[in-house]
C-alpha cells in the first residue's frame, strides 16, 4: 500500500470523516476513558492472565490510514498451552470478553496514539483487505475505529466484502454524526465477532 492511494471517486486521502476535528474527538475520548476505565482494565488483565495465562495483550498488525501498519493491541480472549491445562479457568471469560467489546479496551492505547479512531472502518489485516475488493482503497482513507459499521450495525457476520461496503458507505459519506450515533450503538449493543 502507498501513500498515493486515492479513492475510488478520484478523491486524495484525508484525516478521515471529521478531519481534525474528529482526531480532537479521539484524543479527548481515549484520554478520559482510559483514565475512568483504567480499574476496569487492571481487572480484566488480571482475569485474562489468571485464566488464559500470559501474556494478557495480543497484538496483530493490522493496515491503517494511507496504508500504515500498526500493531493493534486487545486482550486475550482464549488460554495460552498452560493455561489451557488447568482446570480453574472460568469458561465464561471468554464468551464475556467478546460479546462486551472489552477485549477492545487495549485498542484506547492505540487511537491515544493515533493509529486508530473511536470509529472508522473495522480494522483488517493485509490478507483480509486482499478479500474487500475494489472498497479496499477506500477503506485507507481513514483510520480504522474501535468502533465500525460493520461490526455494531450489521446483524451477525458479514462476508468480507459486504463488510467492506458497508465501512466504505461510512468513509464516503463522512459525517462526524454519523460517529455519535455508532458510539452510542455501541454503548447499548453487543458487536458481532
């Protein structure tokens, strides 16, 4: 991926939907929710690792704006060998952790920095955005968000390239209260895996 990427309307790459505006947005947010969540983030470390052992983060590297790779942070979601071993882990974390969205949290650390948004397009590796078809050009035009299309307005999972299309209506149409009323969503529903 280059830096010369353009859209599929002949659009040059931007700061995605909100521009600056939208960054102000995402540093402000991640700020103030890592600082009240992070109680709620030692204690989910602390379950992660005493059920699926460590380490309690797992990264992959995923493509972000302008076609950047960054390494994505989350919480681990299933038992490293050791861990699998033991008996006491509650089986229950996992199911929890993915349907709560809170295996995201670590991703806060990652829009603080600026890979990523609050919301934006769902964040895809290099082979999975091989699979989005002619949306993927239009899908590096803004950072990829904890919070996506995809995931929290599609009902159960979606093929790849329908996902791709519904995250490329959200690049395309740009509008920072489109981005108010996904948080929301978010805040009130369960995302598909």
């Amino acid at each position: 991926m280059s830096d010369s990427l353009v859209s599929s309307d002949g659009k040059p790459p931007a700061n995605g939907p909100g521009g600056g505006s939208k960054r102000a947005l995402d540093l402000f947010l991640s700020i103030v929710l890592l600082a009240l969540l992070s109680p709620m983030i030692l204690i989910v470390w602390a379950l992660v690792v005493a059920n699926f052992g460590r380490p309690a983060l797992v990264s992959r590297d995923v493509v972000g704006l302008r076609g950047r790779v960054f390494r994505q942070y989350r919480f681990r979601i299933s038992p490293n060998q050791a861990a699998s071993k033991r008996k006491n882990s509650d089986p229950g974390l996992h199911d929890w952790l993915r349907a709560s969205g809170v295996e995201d949290l670590p991703g806060l650390y990652n829009v603080l920095k600026g890979d990523m948004s609050m919301v934006g397009p769902c964040p895809r590796t290099q082979r999975e955005l091989t699979l989005c078809g002619p949306a993927a050009s239009d899908l590096l035009l803004a950072r990829p968000g904890l919070v996506s299309p995809s995931r929290h307005l599609a009902t159960g999972r979606l093929p790849a390239r329908k996902a791709a299309a519904l995250d490329q209506h959200y690049v395309q149409a740009g509008r920072i209260a489109d981005d108010f009323r996904l948080l929301a969503r978010a805040l009130t529903s369960s995302p598909d895996p």
